[in-house]
C-alpha cells in the first residue's frame, strides 16, 4: 500500500500539478491532492 500511494503522490506532483498551473487551475488542484492525501491516510487507519 505504501508503494502505491507513492506512486499516487508522484503522479500528482509531478505531472498534474504541472498542467494544472498551466491550465490556470492550480488551486484545485492542490485542494485535490491535500484531499487524496487525506483520503489515503483514513484508508491506511481503517486496515489497521
């Protein structure tokens, strides 16, 4: 699971953040990726 949220953060920062800035659409953007981040971290509590 580690891995794969990884590989999500990556992705996020690296190639949508990126086109979003380009695209004038920066902020939601980083609401999304505070929201994946959040998202993943209640999914990790829950298979605890």
């Amino acid at each position: 699971m580690a891995i794969f949220s990884g590989f999500m953060v990556f992705i996020s920062v690296d190639e949508l953040l990126p086109s979003a800035r380009e695209y004038s659409q920066s902020h939601l953007a980083v609401y999304g990726l505070i929201r994946e981040m959040i998202v993943m971290a209640l999914s990790f509590i829950g298979f605890m």
